[in-house]
C-alpha cells in the first residue's frame, strides 16, 4: 500500500469521527442561547437565556455558560497567511448541577455573566487580566481580539452546546 493511499484513508477516518461527533450530539439535543444584543463593553453584564431541549435521555454532569476571549494574530511570511490563535480569557459561570433530562423535556434557563472591568484592580491584578491588558495594548491590523459566550451540557458520552460570537469594546 503506498504512503498517499494510507494519508487519504487517514484524513476520511478522521473526517467521518468529526461528523459524526456532530450528528450524534444532534440527535441527543439541542442549546439554543437567546440574548438581547451582541455588542457590550468592558464591565458590562451579559444577561440572556437558552432553551435545552432533550431529544433522548440525558445523564448531564453540569451545565455552564463560558466567556472567552482569543487573541487572533495573523502574520505573512513567504506570500503566505498564518493565523495564531490563544485564549487570553475564560471563564466559566455554572448554571446546574448533576440532573437528568428526560427525553422531549424542554427547559429555559437564565443566565448572568460578567465581563470583567479593566478598572478593577483584582481583575488587572490576575493572570488573565495582565494577559488581557498586554494585548489590548497592542491591537493592530495584524491582532484582534474574539469574544464568544457558549452554552455547555457537559453529559454522559456526548456533550451538546451552542455559541454566540460577541463584540466587545473597552
């Protein structure tokens, strides 16, 4: 068997694993976040809901909301594109405990999550704070920063989410 054949089969394994990682926390259930806008500022609460719904009997560990922020660097270097990504914050806010969801329940659930202040000297203070002020320091056409607020059922086998990109100004 030659080399290119067992990186193609490689590639279609893996491939396949991904999509169906994905189909089947479908057919387990869904998070739908609603919130009432996407731009904030610094300091600023993020107030909102989301809907789980159920499709088959789930066994959840814990159920949280995650803020992250990534600094996103893309350089050129040999007429090529390279983009480097690094989490500069997270956080997460815990929503429920262990439970168990009965197949078709459908529950909303609220939710608060602060971003934190750079004029709090605690926050400032800490290592994600002192990461994050480093590269609010230094954005340019090269670096910007991506904020995102995600919705995690972190269940027995596979975990089902959902996400919401946020744009969030000093």
């Amino acid at each position: 068997m030659e080399a290119s054949t067992l990186v193609i089969g490689g590639i279609v394994i893996i491939v396949v694993a991904v999509i169906g990682y994905f189909v089947a926390a479908h057919l387990k259930g869904e998070i739908n976040i609603r919130l009432r806008q996407t731009s904030y500022r610094m300091g600023d609460t993020i107030s909102g809901s989301f809907e789980l719904l159920a499709k088959k009997p789930i066994e959840g560990n814990r159920l949280f909301m995650t803020l992250t922020a990534q600094e996103i660097t893309k350089e050129y270097r040999d007429g090529k594109s390279h983009t480097r990504t690094r989490t500069i914050f997270s956080e997460d806010t815990e929503i429920n405990g262990p439970n168990m969801y009965a197949a078709g329940s459908r529950k909303n659930y609220s939710f608060e999550v602060a971003i934190p202040s750079l004029q709090s000297n605690s926050f400032l203070n800490s290592s994600w704070g002192k990461a994050l002020s480093a590269v609010l320091s230094v954005l340019g056409d090269n670096k910007r920063i991506e904020w995102k607020l995600k919705a995690t059922l972190d269940a027995k086998g596979v975990d089902i989410s959902d996400s919401v990109k946020l744009h969030i100004t000093e």
